[in-house]
C-alpha cells in the first residue's frame, strides 16, 4: 500500500529514517553528501564561530564554481534566480531611487540586476566571503556597470555597525538565513531596524519547516515563520510571511521586515 508523502515543510531531515529514504531514492547523490559531511566535520574543528566557518565553506565552494556557491547548478539557473529576485521587487514597488542593502550579495546573482536599475551609487552589497566579492567584481565587470559605482563590501558580522542610520529604504538578503543559525539571524535583526529608512523594508528568505527546526551539517537551518516573526518582534520589528512569493518556483519562504510602526504596502 503505497505511502502518503510527507510534506516538505514537515520533513526533519536529520532522522534517520529521512537520509536512509534520501539515499534510496537519490543513490547517485550519496558520495557527494559523504564529501561534504567530511568537509563540514573538519571544517568545524577548525572554525568554532559559525560566520567564519561559512567563510571557509564559501572559499571552498567558489574555488569550485562561483555560481554553485551561491546556490545555482547552472550558468541558466543564475540567471534565472536572480531574474526572479528582482522581478519580485520590481512588482512590489521597487524604485531607481531606492536605496539598496543587500546583505549576502555573493557574486551578484541579483545584484548586478538590481545595480543596473538603481540610480547610481544607490546599491550596497555586503558579503563575509572574500572570494565571491572577488567574483562580484568580475560579474560587474562583465555587465560593464562599473559607472553605476555600487558598493562592494566584507562585513564580518551581521551587526552592519559601518552603515548610517536611516539611510536603505530596501534591505535585501536572499539565502542567508537559510544557511545561519538562529544567533546570526538574531543579531542582524537587533542591528538592521537601524539602518532601515522611515517606511522601507527587509525581505530575507529562509528554509520553512513547520515542524521540528533542525539543521543540516550547520549549512542548512531550517524554521518555523513563527520563531522568525516573533524573533523579529523582540526588536522593535514587524514580519508577516510573504504568501505570494510561495507561488515561485523556489523552495524557501520570504518574510518581510518594517518598522512596527510603520508598514509600506507595496
């Protein structure tokens, strides 16, 4: 009798019963799990602090393919990613003259897209990895956008303490939480309220469970909405879950941040 799937918001994919279904099902993706799981093993002897351990993941990964680092298997499935990203913020109000933080710009997946749409000098990308930024020039390059003079930057936190007060109207961070535990997450949310101009807003995706919140060899943490929406409350903040990003053909949620006070509408 054939089972009912468990849905994907539901799975714990650190069961047992879950890896040993995984592997059945996908044996040619075994060997590159056992890989990764050595990297992660040895990789978190070295590196006890999580920003710096996801440095070095990073470092490893764009060594390999830039794109894949961020999350894309193909050239075809960069762009196509990034183009979702922007449209998405384009429908929902997106300006040239806003002002743009993204926080994990990578090698401008979106970025070189939202660059070249913004007024010049009215994007901010910040990333912990020095080797993607490295890609993020070349991708700037050969976009030829260098007269738009966006900003490119490493951070080593998420406290965002080197940006002014007020100034994005767009704060903007696509799979970063997804691959952060919850002190990470709750430290950029105890900063960003700051830097977050009167009605503007924070999109940021994350990996959705709504059952038990787990983690994958630390590179992949997955949430309730909840836990994030009232982590987001603790400072000051507003979240609501984003239900029309769930139509797109991507398999993480959004949630929106603003001010308590205020909430924009678009």
């Amino acid at each position: 009798m054939p089972t009912t799937p468990v849905p994907r918001a539901l799975r714990n994919r650190t069961s047992l019963a879950h890896k040993i279904t995984y592997a059945v099902r996908h044996p040619q993706r075994v060997p590159a799990y056992l890989r990764r799981a050595g990297r992660d093993a040895w990789l978190r002897v070295k590196h006890r602090d999580h920003l710096a351990y996801y440095r070095a993941v990073m470092a490893s990964d764009t060594a390999r393919s830039p794109n894949a680092a961020v999350g894309s298997a193909s050239h075809e499935r960069w762009l196509a990613l990034g183009q979702m990203q922007f449209d998405y913020l384009f429908e929902h109000g997106l300006k040239p003259n806003d002002r743009m933080l993204e926080i994990g710009c990578g090698n401008l997946r979106a970025g070189w897209r939202f660059i070249d749409y913004l007024e010049q000098g009215h994007y901010y990308g910040i990333d912990i990895s020095p080797d993607i930024l490295v890609e993020a020039k070349k991708t700037l390059v050969h976009r030829k956008l260098q007269d738009k003079l966006p900003y490119l930057t490493i951070a080593g936190d998420l406290t965002l303490d080197f940006l002014p007060d007020g100034h994005f109207t767009v704060v903007h961070a696509h799979s970063v939480f997804s691959h952060s535990p919850l002190h990470v997450i709750d430290e950029c949310l105890a900063h960003v309220g700051r830097v977050l101009a009167p009605g503007g807003f924070f999109d940021f995706t994350f990996d959705r469970t709504e059952g038990t919140e787990h983690h994958v060899l630390r590179e992949d943490f997955y949430y309730r909405p909840q836990t994030l929406i009232a982590l987001a409350e603790r400072h000051g903040l507003a979240a609501r879950l984003m239900e029309d990003w769930e139509r797109r053909p991507h398999g993480q949620s959004k949630l929106r941040v603003t001010h308590r006070t205020e909430q924009r509408t678009t």
